[in-house]
C-alpha cells in the first residue's frame, strides 16, 4: 500500500515562531532562502483562517465516516 504523505505529496506542517507568528509549512509551495515554502500568519488570522476552514468543510455535505 503507497504511504499516504507519497500520495498526497506531503503534509502541512504548523507551528509557531520567535514572533509569536503562526507558520504553516507547506510542501507544494516554493521554498525561501531555507528551502522552506511557508505561510505565515498573525494569531487572530490563523483563528480566522481555522474557523472559515471548518465552516467550509461543513456545508461541503461529506460526512467523515461515510465519505
């Protein structure tokens, strides 16, 4: 069976930064000068980000268990 991260290409990768900053590392995006493809945001946008993703999610109709 194929590893699902060969399939998908890679998995976002979040954290934080020494600004406070959250980062998501994101392995289809071009990579900077540390070979890395990133988005930052400031908290209140990553809140914001997080909640219109699950608001979204949420009127696609697909239930988790029944595909």
């Amino acid at each position: 069976m194929a590893d699902v991260k060969d399939l998908i290409g890679g998995f976002l990768e979040v954290g934080c930064n020494e600004h406070d900053e959250i980062v998501i590392n994101h392995p289809d995006l071009k990579p900077d000068e540390n070979g890395v493809g990133h988005i930052v945001f400031l908290p209140h946008q990553a809140r914001n980000l997080g909640k219109n993703i699950v608001d979204s999610s949420a009127e696609t109709g697909y239930h988790e268990l029944g595909g």
